[in-house]
C-alpha cells in the first residue's frame, strides 16, 4: 500500500470523483461557451474595422431560437392535460405501491401522495374545464 492510498482509500476516491464530476462538467461547458463568445466578438470586431454590415444572424444563436419556440408554445389541449394528469397519477400510486411493499420505511409511502394530489387536481381541472368555460346567463 503507497502512500496515496492510505491517505486516499479507494471510496473516499469514488466519493471525491462523484462529487467534483459535475463541477468539471459545468466548467467544462463554460469554457467552450467562453471560448465562441470570444470568436463571435472578435469577428464582430474584424467587421467593424473593416466597415463591413453585421449580420442580424450573427447575434441570434441557435440555441437562443430554439428556447424562444419552446417558451411560446403552450400546452392548451386537453388531451395533453388528461395524459398529464393520468401521468401523474400513475407516478403516485406507484411510488405508494413500491414504498408500501418495500423495505424502505413505512413513512417513504407517502412520498407518493404528492404527484398524485397534483394528478388528482389536474383530473379535476381536466374534467370541469368545459363545465366552467360554457357561459352561463342568468336570464335564463
């Protein structure tokens, strides 16, 4: 045994790595993302001194379009509501499945009732929506 492992077994090692990982990996991205902004400025800057138009598509990255398609479609449909909503039902009920009959502690059950009050609300929403939304007069 050297000296690295007796100062460092080998789940203290793990347990390091797992946690630094994501920090190297968000480092990681920023620097590439850091690095084509200062290509993109610098050839901003090549444009400039030579008198040259910017083109608008050089500001509007793809990333930026695809966050402003997802940011402007809404879920209206009721059928994507239904299946929400049945969706998170059936997470619950199997959350309070599984930790009922498992090993875990009997308090974990009730994990589960979470998503399935929020899917149980939402069925309810799907269900009166057209109840609600149809104009009732009070002249009649």
């Amino acid at each position: 045994m050297n000296a690295l492992q007796a100062f460092f077994p080998p789940d203290t090692i793990i347990c390091i790595v797992s946690i630094l990982m994501p920090v190297f990996i968000v480092a990681i991205v920023f620097y590439f993302h850091h690095q084509k902004l200062q290509l993109q400025h610098e050839t901003i800057q090549k444009m400039l001194s030579k008198d040259l138009p910017i083109p608008p598509e050089l500001f509007n990255s793809p990333a930026k379009e695809i966050i402003k398609n997802l940011s402007s479609t809404k879920i209206s449909t009721a059928s994507t509501r239904l299946h929400q909503a049945l969706t998170l039902v059936g997470v619950g009920a199997g959350l309070l499945v599984f930790f009922r009959y498992s090993d875990f502690p009997s308090i974990f059950c009730w994990t589960g009732a979470i998503p399935l009050a929020i899917g149980l609300a939402q069925l309810l929403g799907v269900f009166l929506d057209p109840l609600v939304s149809k104009k009732v007069s009070i002249d009649d």
